[in-house]
C-alpha cells in the first residue's frame, strides 16, 4: 500500500481501480458485500493514512467470480 501511495503522490493525474475478491465459502451476497468491504478498507487507508484524494480511486467488488485459482482444493 506504501508503494502505491508514493506512485499516486507523485503522480497527481493518475486514478486507480481497487477489486476486492473472496473465496467461494460463503454465499454469492455474502462473497460480493465482503469483497466490496475489502476494496473499500484499502480506499480508506488510502486517504487517512496517505492522503491520497478518494475521487482517484475507484472500487469493485468481484466476490467469488474471476478467481484465479480451483477454490474446491486447498492449494485452489
């Protein structure tokens, strides 16, 4: 998050896109609140912690969708 932060300081035109994503334990719903949860905690700790302006940051939450590994085996 450091990393990132010093590249949007120093880039003041640059806006990026968060995607929160879970495993498949859960229900679909709960799978995509979680995930929009998660983006949104890293948005935040953008902006408290570095100052970085919450209208360059966008958020998405994919859930359970997209993954890239099998979630059905535990190295999935």
């Amino acid at each position: 998050m450091k990393e990132i932060a010093g590249v949007l300081n120093e880039h003041k035109d640059v806006k990026i896109k968060i995607i929160g994503h879970t495993d498949s334990d859960a229900n679909y719903i709960a799978n995509l609140t979680l995930s929009k949860k998660r983006a949104a905690a890293i948005k935040d700790a953008l902006g408290k912690n570095y100052g970085i302006c919450d209208r360059r940051i966008e958020i998405e939450g994919k859930g359970e969708t997209d993954a890239l590994g099998n979630n059905k085996t535990k190295e999935g």
